[in-house]
C-alpha cells in the first residue's frame, strides 16, 4: 500500500518541551558538530572546485559569424541585396540586408540555448546555505559548498547540494526531479556508511531514506546533513551532462530550402552565363545589352523570396502565438507543430494544477466527495476541525495548506480559529510513528487537547482498535488510494495530567476518520486532448508519479478509452525492441526517472512518431530538448525546464498547446502556398527573360521591370500568404509527415505547371503581336507587362486557398488582397500613363486595343488557372479519401 507516501514531514519548528537540532547536537556524540575547518574547506573547494555546473564555453561572435557567412541563405540574401544596391534599388536593398541580420539574429539565438539551459541549471544548484564550520553556523554562497559539509537545513531552504541526512527529519518537494507533487519524508541515518550517490534513486523511491538532493526543497521539519556530492556529481548535474549531449534537432524546411536555394542559384548561374554568351556571340547583341539580359534573367531565377518567406513567416507567427501566452524560444521549430503525432506530456503541473485540494472525507460509517456545492455534513466537521489542529497555523506543506483551505470554505469561525486553545507541544515525524502529534491547552479547562495525523496505519496504532474495525478503515484508505487520493488518518486524544509523555504513543487516541488529496486536472485539460485526439495526435502521460494517481488522472481528463499503462521500473526491464513495441500500446508512464523519459522519446522518434514533450521540472529537460517540439510551462517551471524547451506556455494553460499546434499547422499551410505561389510566379518571369534572346526577340524584361515584379512578389509572400486565417478543418485532419516539405513534387510540381501555362499564354501572345501587328517594341512589351502583372494577381488568388475556387476566392472578405489588388492597379496607371516613368521602364502608353489585348491574355490565363485548381481539388480530394 502507498499510503506512507502521503505523509508529510515534522513541523517548521519546535513548540514547548520539544527538542530542537542543537539539543539534538549536545546529546548524541555520534553526529560530528564542528563540522570541517575553513581551512579545510578552502583546500577542498581549490582542489574540487565551486558547486555549481561545468559550463561550456560559448562560441565566440567572429566563430559564429564565420558558420552564418557558409549559409546559402546568407550568401544568396547578401548578393541579392548587392545587386539591388548595385542597380540603385535601395529600398529592396535594405529590406534583403534586414533579413540577413535577422537570420544571424537567429542563428545566435539557437548557438546559445544549450549555453542559457547549462547556466540555468547552474543559478538552480546554488543557492545560499547555512554550514557548520568551525563549530560554529555560517552563511555562505551555495557555490563555495564543498564535500564533507554540514548543511543546516530548515523549512522553505532549497538545498545547495546533494547529501545524506544525519539529524532531524523533513520533507523535502522533490518534483523537480521526481515530477511527483507530494513531498517525501526523509528521516535521519547514522549509518551513513550504508548509503552512495549514485543517481536520482531516493527521489521517488526511498520514503523515509536519508538521500537529500541539490535544488530540492525541505518543506517542512529542520535537520543536518552531510554534503556528498556537488556540482556535475549531483543529480541535478548528472541531468546537466545529459541535457548537454543531447541535440536539437535539425530543422527539415531549414534543411529543404538550403538545398533548394542552391540548386536554384547554381541553375540560375549557369544559364545566365549561356545566356550571355549565346546574346553576345550568336545573336551579335552588344555586350552590355547581353549583360543586362544575363542579369535579368539571375534576378529572375534567384528565389530570394524563400528565406525571406521562412524568417517572416516564422516570426511573425512566433509573435502572433505570443499575444496567445505562447512563448516561442526557437522558431524554426515551429514548423514540427504541425507533424506531431504524439503528445508525451508530464502530470504534475501540466495536466494537473500542482496544487492539493482535500477531494474525500472518510468516517467509519459515512463517506464525502467534496463537489463545491454540498454542505459538508456535520460527522464530518470534528475531522476536519481536528486536522487542522494537527497542522501549523502557518504551514508551509501543500497537504497542510489544503486542510487550511478545505477548513475556511466549510467550518464556522469558532471551529476554525480553535478559541481558547494554546499550542502546548508538538509531536514530530519519526522512523518508529510515521505520525505527528499537536498538544493543545484550554483556557477553560485542564485537560489537553490533543490532534494527530499521519499514515493510516501510523494513526491505527496510535489508536489501538480493534482489528475488525482496523482491517474496515484499512480497506477503505487502500480504496481512496487506489483512485489516485493521497490518504491521511486524523485523530484525537485526551490528556489530563500536568506532565505531558515523552512520547505519543503514550496518549490514547480515538480515531475520526481519513482525509484524502488530490492534485486536480486543470478544467482545460479534458477538452484540449480531445481536439488532440480529433487532430490525429495520441496523447501519453509520462510521470514520476504513483501508478494509481497517473491512472486517476487519465480517466478523469479522459486520456484514452484503454488506459494502458506501464511504469519505470517495468520499462527498465524491457531492451529496446520490447520496449519500442509496448509503447505501441501504452498511454500512461508511471514511476518514471528523467533518463527514462529521454529514453522514451528517442524510441518513439525511432519509428517514426514526432514527439511534442511538455514538463515543468529539471528531470524533464533532456526528453524536452531531445522532443522534435518541447514545451515548457512558464509559471511553474524550471528555468531549466524553460531554456530547453522550443516553447513556453506563459499561461500554464494545457489549452495553449493545442493553440501552439494550431498555429503551427496555419503557419505551415501558410509556408506551402508561399512557396507554390514563388515557383508559379518565377517562371513566366525567367520564361520572358530567357526565349527572347533564343529566339531573336527584343529583350522583354530589363532588370528593372523584374525589381517593378519584386515590389509586388515579395509583399505577396511576405504578408498577404502569412496573414491567411486557418481553414475550418485544420485540427480534424490527421498530421502532415515530418519529411513532407513545401518543396516536394507534388507542391512545385502544381506551381511549375501553373507558371509554364502562364509563359505559354505570354509568349504566344507576344508572337501574334509582333507577327499580326505593327507595333514598337515598347508598345508589345507594355502589353506583355500588363498581362503578367495582372496574372500573378490572379495566381495570388489561386494559390491563397486552396479550398475554393479563384472567383470565389476573390469575394472572400481579405482586406490584404484588396490593399495589394488596388496598389498593383495603381502602378500599372502610374507606369504606363506617366510618360517619365514610359521612358525610364522602356514601355509605351497603351492604347484601348492594346487594353483589349492585354484583357484577352488575362482572361486566357484565369481560365488555366481556374481548370488546373479544378484538378488539384479532386486529385487532393482523392489523396485524403486513401
């Protein structure tokens, strides 16, 4: 039975006619109480160094810089913005130039996040600590802790370093590395000689061990301890060194569009350079004319629009995922959001609230369920009236504070306050009674007042019953425990005499009844997982916590319809393959210890899932940076927990992370029509810089006209593409693959098809014209002009939705597309209207034929546009229904 675990530790501090730690010093020889001299103390700390993690050391800003300048991002943003500049366009300039400093903006960001964990988890394992050198108490920085110490601990210190406990008993909340709320007794050992650090196994394990660990946090009770491990050697440290050799994963579109970009900018090199050659020596053009034709023509086929797509995209989703209390700490992890297919997240302060509410009251012939709205029966209210006589009137201990709350909604004033009652003594935790006892005197009477509470079977002792009625309530604490509550017995006793016991166990008790707690699910919680589980995303729990409290919890926030689970210690037993094939089956982790969680998720990422891990603590920090996504809560995590991750909820809300991967999922569907609409839209440009020279034509695009093209595209990409909203069925469609990129054939193949119809319709069109008509070069290159800017209008409105229809499409309300229709008309009067700009563009004022014609190669190119859209939605609507 696991009730023992619920028990909290002895009391914050000594009452009259207990016994304080330095009584406890004066009477037992055995405990070393001068602790090391400072000289000692000074050779170890020179010899073993400071108490804190080892850092690595940073790169450097030139080392960083160097790896950016080898980026094919880097390298083809910096020459776009080059000839930009070079070609006076100053405005283009500065926009590529920004986005090159955003780039190494982010690439800095990513070089220092394992930096920000390790340094962290260092600022945690150091705290200040109260020693005994010399005999004598000394406040020092954690840091300057060495081995040997004597640390003197009381309730709210986090301890500086790992150790064994020598004198006292106390409570210790070890959820930052168990992940277990409730907090654990641990009662002093003078065999020490028994006990080694070897990893986090007293934490979850050892009720009652003396194993203290660095950062953790005595919640109750005071006691020494002797410093056994610092620095990397604690438990602390030894996760430190795994979060450290574990990597973020690589980012797949990062990677995509690295390989892209170069095959295209290598593509667009070489032919350029033929073109120039084929202008200057097979066409007899001059040279300058052959240059301008070869530099068209790279500007036409540079894609600078992609890694401008990506850093806009992701930012400006990283910042709308803000305004939602979602922090992103990486943003080219968001695209991963998008092809999660498994959601392992941690219990204690993610699913549940971290904090212990009083859920079931027990008595021997009646039993409540606190539902907030009942009136809490009079049987019950001597049971909670006498457990909050057993707890401090300032308690510090989560169960206690649950008592003190449940108290203050349900009892009147009088039972609360206890008038005329004066703490008399108190009666701590120890390895023979796991039970503490509070002795009150009256103002009105002689007799004393006493309360106990403590483990079921600790408070059945005291009361001696009968082993009928002991084997009922027995059975009913392993009940309330087998629904995941954490069981205390209370009871009251009754002492007349002046002179109070030595011990407890000498006051008869009369037993009143079992309180039990629970950590309950945030209200969000039930509903988000079903949105997972809409969306394709299966959900696991993976805690440190009891099996029984996991399982509650599951069923509550309906975690699956099986609830198979399985715990650590079941896990550790099993080799990979076994392991990998449980885990097929299995929705709850009990018993977990952080290097299990790692474990857990590398072997799901092995076949194939995308694993989204949430957590809090600092034993989940290396499943969270090793989790393709991981997600830190931001008001109770650890900075640890934080640094790790790729995403903070600030709200600890578990909602958000089902918004996280909503937007995850609209800014990837976003990136995917970006990147068709920058394939669609560079081929009739490249079209028209390229057969011109091959087939003795005027040149019909100079570099201008494409920079002109550029002040509509990039805009297009940048924020008409990012701003569409989600579609309807965005969280009821299964998860895209994680090697599914925006550049796979299907995707381009679509784009190129579109823009290959578009130079068909152009370049017919120019052929008649310059065949059946007498016009100058200018007048066909206005209309020619005209029809491919107005075109890829149309392909905006062809590749924004891909749900509806182009003409649909345009009368969805979209103040965007309007703004970008309406100034794409007002550079079209303004270019072909203004003589000035006539003369710099090289273009003629078009006549009402020349309208005309221009009207009949649109009209031409939204019907192909239309019957392709037509296609791809029943050729996607066949995919989706295989």
């Amino acid at each position: 039975m696991e009730s023992h675990k619920n028990v909290p530790g002895a009391p914050s501090s000594t009452a009259s006619g207990g016994t304080d730690i330095s009584s406890r010093r004066e009477s037992d020889s055995r405990t070393p109480l001068a602790g090391l001299s400072a000289k000692e103390a000074s050779a170890r700390l020179l010899k073993e160094g400071f108490n804190r993690l080892p850092s690595s050391a940073p790169k450097s800003l030139l080392a960083i810089l160097y790896s950016v300048a080898g980026e094919p991002m880097f390298l083809m943003l910096l020459c776009a913005g080059g000839i930009y500049l070079i070609l006076g366009d100053k405005t283009e300039a500065a926009f590529l130039m920004a986005s090159v400093f955003v780039i190494i903006l982010i690439t800095l960001v990513q070089e220092r996040k394992t930096q920000r964990a390790l340094e962290s988890l260092r600022d945690l394992s150091a705290p200040r600590a109260l020693v005994i050198r010399d005999g004598q108490e000394r406040r020092i920085s954690g840091q300057e802790v060495v081995r040997g110490d004597l640390l003197v601990l009381h309730e709210g210190d986090r301890i500086a370093a790992d150790g064994l406990l020598l004198d006292g008993n106390v409570a210790v909340d070890e959820s930052l590395l168990s992940g277990e709320a409730v907090p654990v007794l641990k009662l002093a050992s003078r065999l020490s000689d028994r006990f080694h650090q070897d990893s986090l196994t007293g934490a979850s394990e050892a009720e009652g061990s003396p194993l203290l660990f660095a950062s953790t946090v005595v919640t109750k009770g005071e006691g020494i301890a002797r410093v056994t491990a610092i620095g990397a050697q604690t438990a602390v440290g030894k996760i430190g060194q795994s979060l450290n050799q574990t990597d973020s994963l690589s980012s797949g579109l990062t990677i995509a569009s690295r390989k892209i970009v170069w095959q295209l900018t290598t593509l667009g090199l070489l032919i350029a350079g033929m073109l120039i050659l084929v202008s200057w020596l097979w066409n007899q053009k001059p040279l300058l004319e052959s240059l301008l034709a070869g530099i068209a023509l790279v500007m036409a086929v540079l894609p600078e629009e992609i890694p401008v797509v990506l850093t806009v995209f992701l930012a400006l989703g990283a910042w709308r995922m803000s305004k939602k209390k979602v922090l992103t700490r990486q943003m080219t992890g968001l695209e991963a959001l998008g092809a999660i297919t498994i959601l392992a997240v941690d219990k204690t302060g993610t699913i549940t609230q971290n904090k212990m509410k009083i859920a079931e009251l027990s008595v021997i012939s009646a039993r409540f369920v606190d539902d907030n709205a009942s009136a809490l029966p009079e049987q019950f209210h001597e049971l909670c009236h006498f457990a909050v006589l057993a707890s401090p009137a300032d308690p510090f201990d989560p169960m206690e504070k649950a008592i003190q709350h449940f108290a203050r909604r349900r009892l009147n004033n009088a039972e609360l306050e206890g008038r005329g009652l004066r703490l008399e003594r108190k009666y701590d935790l120890s390895a023979g009674i796991l039970a503490m006892t509070n002795v009150y005197s009256s103002e009105n009477s002689s007799d004393h007042i006493i309360a106990t509470k403590g483990a079921p079977e600790a408070v059945l002792d005291l009361c001696r019953l009968p082993q009928e009625t002991r084997e009922t309530i027995q059975q009913s604490a392993v009940a309330m425990a087998s629904t995941g509550l954490r069981v205390l017995g209370v009871a009251r006793g009754a002492w007349n005499a002046i002179t109070l016991p030595s011990n407890q166990q000498d006051f008869d008790f009369f037993f009143l009844g079992l309180v039990g707690f629970v950590d309950p699910p945030r209200p969000e919680v039930m509903e988000a997982i079903s949105e997972c589980h809409s969306a394709g995303i299966r959900v696991i729990m993976m805690t440190g916590d009891h099996p029984a409290t996991a399982k509650a919890i599951g069923q509550q926030v309906g975690l699956s319809d099986r609830l198979a689970l399985m715990t650590g210690a079941a896990a550790e037993k099993l080799n990979d393959e076994e392991l990998t094939e449980k885990l097929k089956h299995v929705d709850l982790c009990a018993r977990l210890k952080p290097e299990q969680k790692l474990r857990l998720v590398k072997l799901l990422q092995g076949i194939g899932e995308v694993v989204a891990m949430t957590g809090d603590g600092v034993n989940d920090a290396p499943a969270l940076q090793a989790a393709n996504i991981g997600i830190a809560m931001g008001e109770r995590g650890t900075d640890v927990a934080r640094e790790a991750a790729d995403l903070v909820l600030l709200d600890d809300s578990f909602a958000s992370i089902v918004l996280s991967i909503r937007q995850g999922r609209r800014i990837y569907d976003n990136i995917t029509c970006a990147i068709r609409f920058i394939f669609a839209v560079h081929v009739p440009v490249v079209a028209l810089a390229l057969f011109p020279t091959l087939f003795h034509w005027p040149i019909l695009l100079l570099p201008l006209h494409i920079v002109l093209l550029e002040l509509i595209i990039d805009p297009t990409c940048s924020i008409v593409f990012e701003a569409q909203p989600e579609t309807p069925n965005i969280m009821r469609r299964p998860p895209r693959k994680l090697n599914h990129s925006p550049f796979s054939f299907s995707n381009v193949g679509y784009a190129l098809t579109q823009g290959v119809g578009i130079s068909v319709i152009l370049l017919l069109g120019y052929w008649v014209l310059s065949s059946t008509q007498e016009m100058s070069e200018d007048q066909e290159r206005v209309i020619v002009f005209i029809s491919l800017v107005v075109g890829i209008v149309l392909l905006v409105m062809a590749n924004k939705d891909p749900s509806l229809s182009s003409s649909k499409g345009a009368h969805k309300k979209d103040a965007l597309f309007l703004w970008l229709a309406v100034l794409v008309a007002g550079m079209l009067i303004v270019i072909t209207t203004i003589p000035a700009a006539n003369r710099i563009l090289h273009l003629h004022l078009p006549t009402p034929a020349d309208w005309g014609f221009a009207a009949v190669m649109v009209t031409l190119i939204f019907i192909w546009l239309e019957a392709l859209r037509r296609v791809w939605r029943r050729y996607s609507g066949a995919r989706s229904s295989t």
